[in-house]
C-alpha cells in the first residue's frame, strides 16, 4: 500500500486507537429482532438472544434477516468474522429492500487464506443498478474479536463505519440524475456462504472444506431509526449522526488513503467513456 514499515506500525497502531471507540454495547434482541431464513440448524441463537451464529459446510450455508423494515436511520452490528484460512468464504452484511428495481446498502466481508487480510467489499445499488464498488482491507484483524460495522442512511447521504471509523460517504446526487435510496423500505440481512468462485483472488483460491464448517458470530445489533426517540449520548461525536465533521473527514481521508484498494470512481479501464456522475459529486 506503498508504507514503509515504520509508516505501516504508526498507521495500524493509529488505527488499532481508533477501533476502541466502537458504539456502546446496545443489546438488541435477535430472538425479537431477526428470523433465521435459511441453512437449516446451522444458524444459532444464544445467551437469551444477545448471540447469533452463522455456519457454513460444504453441504449449505446460511443466513438471516430483520423482522422489521427500516426507511433512514444508523443501524450498529458488532461481528467476529470466520478465523483462519477462511478462502472462499462470502459473510454479507446488508440492507435490500425487494424486486427487479430494489435498493441495496452492502458490507460484503472476502475471505483469504490464514495470515492474508480480509477484503472488505462495499457497494450501493438504487433502482437495482449496483457497480459502485470500494474495497479495503482493515486495520486490524477481524476475526480475533467483535468490531462495529454502521450505516447511517439519511436522505443526504450514506455512510459506512467500522469502529466508528468513516470509511465510505456516498452522497445524494440526483440533482445530476443519479437515483438515490429514499423511497423503499430496507430489511437488514446476513449470509455466510461459499463464493470461491470469485471471492479469493477472483476464485483462484478455493474453499478448504476440510476446516469446514466455517462460523461468524453476531452480537450488540442496534438501529435509530427516523421514528426513534433514542440519542446517542453527549460524549459521542454529532458526525455519527449527522454530516462528517473535520475529525470524521480526517478519519475518512486516513481510511481511504492507507486502506483503500479499490475504488469504481478511479476506474479509467472500466469507464474509459468517463466516470459515472455521482464520482464527480
């Protein structure tokens, strides 16, 4: 990522800082929250509801999905990602709502083999159009303990956190003819399935169904929603909420300079007829 060494342990010691100001420990209940949808036993629910599980074999996935539909609103989840040699493997976390011109909000976490970094793979789709993919990898490992992985969604913006870290600001562009998510109810969603096919080095590296099954765990799920009277508490900054202010931009920038390894907007071999409009927004 063109960091010297000593460069690389200041940005992950930074960056190793910033996840410790993670969202409070709001605990939603996933026996009231969320219906397990798909994979038979193989999605679990714990502790009395404050612990989900999902698992992966070579027979099945799974996965899960919100009772409610949300229209606007932060929506907080705390994941601990497959560990080890996790090649092949797809945990999506997202917001969709339904039909042929549905609207999509997408954390998608790309295993690799043991000691390689997960790729987080983030898109957005409105009106059932997607293809504005940003990827990154993290600054820690995501595997050895819970992080907060938020959207905040607002009628002005999108934005992606990790840790309350901003990593991603897709801004309302229609003004240039761009659709923007503002109509349709979302429910939230998550799998974990097999996508060797693509996810590790473009499918280069398959899945080793000898670790299988392969499990990600799931806790302190949280949603303000634009009908909820609940507030963050005074100690947490307004751009968690509202427009990124000057440290939120500072955090954004830091993410996207050291962390960044994809981004549709500079795509020049994808779009050589010119960038789509919301990149110049």
């Amino acid at each position: 990522m063109g960091i010297s060494s000593n460069g690389y342990c200041v940005v992950l010691l930074v960056g190793l800082a910033l996840s410790s100001l993670i969202v409070g420990s709001y605990a939603g209940n996933f026996y009231q929250d969320f219906d397990l949808t798909w994979g038979g036993n193989r999605p679990k629910i714990f502790k009395g509801g404050q612990l989900l599980s999902l698992s992966l074999d070579k027979v099945s996935g799974s996965g899960f999905q919100s009772k409610k539909e949300y229209l606007f609103g932060r929506i907080d989840m705390q994941l601990k990602l497959v560990p080890g040699n996790s090649a092949g493997t797809v945990t999506a976390y997202y917001l969709s709502s339904q039909g042929p011109t549905h609207d999509e909000i997408d954390f998608e976490f790309l295993g690799n083999l043991s000691g390689d970094p997960y790729v987080l793979h983030t898109n957005i789709f409105t009106q059932g159009k997607g293809n504005r993919e940003q990827q990154f990898y993290l600054w820690f490992d995501p595997s050895r303990n819970f992080h907060t992985y938020s959207v905040i969604w607002k009628p002005q913006h999108i934005i992606f956190l990790v840790d309350n870290t901003p990593i991603r600001v897709f801004k309302n562009a229609e003004s240039l003819g761009v659709p923007f998510p503002k109509n349709q109810p979302m429910r939230i969603y998550s799998s974990l399935w097999n996508a060797d096919d693509w996810a590790t080095r473009g499918g280069l590296v398959k899945t080793d169904w000898s670790k299988a099954p392969f499990t990600a765990y799931y806790r302190n799920f949280n949603v303000i929603d634009s009908k909820s009277s609940k507030t963050f508490s005074d100690s947490q900054a307004s751009w968690q909420t509202n427009a990124l202010d000057a440290p939120g931009r500072r955090r954004l920038r830091w993410v996207q300079k050291y962390f960044m390894i994809y981004n549709y907007c500079t795509d020049l071999k994808r779009f050589p007829q010119g960038f789509p409009a919301e990149c110049r927004n």
